[in-house]
C-alpha cells in the first residue's frame, strides 16, 4: 500500500520561495505509468492542480502557476519535490501530494502553509 508524506517549513514570508517534499513508500516514484502530483487547495475554496512529475521525469504544470513553479525528484530516496516561487498572501493553502495513474487514487495527509510575514 503506498504512502506519501508531505513535509516542508509551515510559515514562509511573502516572497519567498515555498519548498516541500513528498516522500513516498509502499511504491517507487519511477514506476511505469504514474504521476505524482502537488495540489492545494486554499481555505474556502476548491481544490487547484500545480503540476505533476511522470515516472520518467517529465513535469508538467498548470498554466496559471508554471512562471512560479518546479517539480524535481530524488530517486534514491523516493521523494519528489515542490517548489513555488514569489510567494504571498493568496498561496496559504493546504498542500497535498498524489499519486495519480488512471484519476487520483493516494493521497498525502497535506500541510499547511501560511504566507505571513
């Protein structure tokens, strides 16, 4: 059964760069045909899609964010990466990585993050 952990500072000063880091056990993150996802969703709203890392690498990511964002991964250590630029108020959300092959079907606890200075 697969695992993932978000993990990464809760408070960042506006500006700044937002990093975390989904570990992920139970499953490799280079097996065929997955992608792992970041999401977040913002207090009183919906759920937003940030982007995603394929089990070759690739990295794909939602338009209204890719300026600010970059997805990496560790394969020794199974960990796939955020990381999200220029923050300020409006990013405070709940983050949550994902696994996702035919639709979302693990996901992260999620962590709080608040933009405050």
């Amino acid at each position: 059964q697969v695992q993932l952990q978000e993990s990464g500072p809760g408070l960042v000063n506006p500006s700044q760069t937002l990093s975390l880091t989904c570990t992920v056990s139970g499953d490799s993150i280079t097996t065929d045909y997955y992608y792992w996802n970041w999401i977040r969703q913002a207090p009183g709203k919906g759920l937003e899609w940030i982007g995603y890392i394929t089990s070759s690498g690739s990295t794909y990511y939602n338009p209204s964010l890719k300026s600010r964002t970059s997805i990496s991964r560790d394969t020794s250590n199974n960990q796939f990466s955020l990381q999200l630029s220029s923050m300020t108020p409006e990013d405070t959300a709940v983050y949550y990585c994902a696994r996702e092959k035919y639709g979302i079907d693990s996901w992260g606890q999620g962590t709080q993050v608040t933009v405050s200075s």
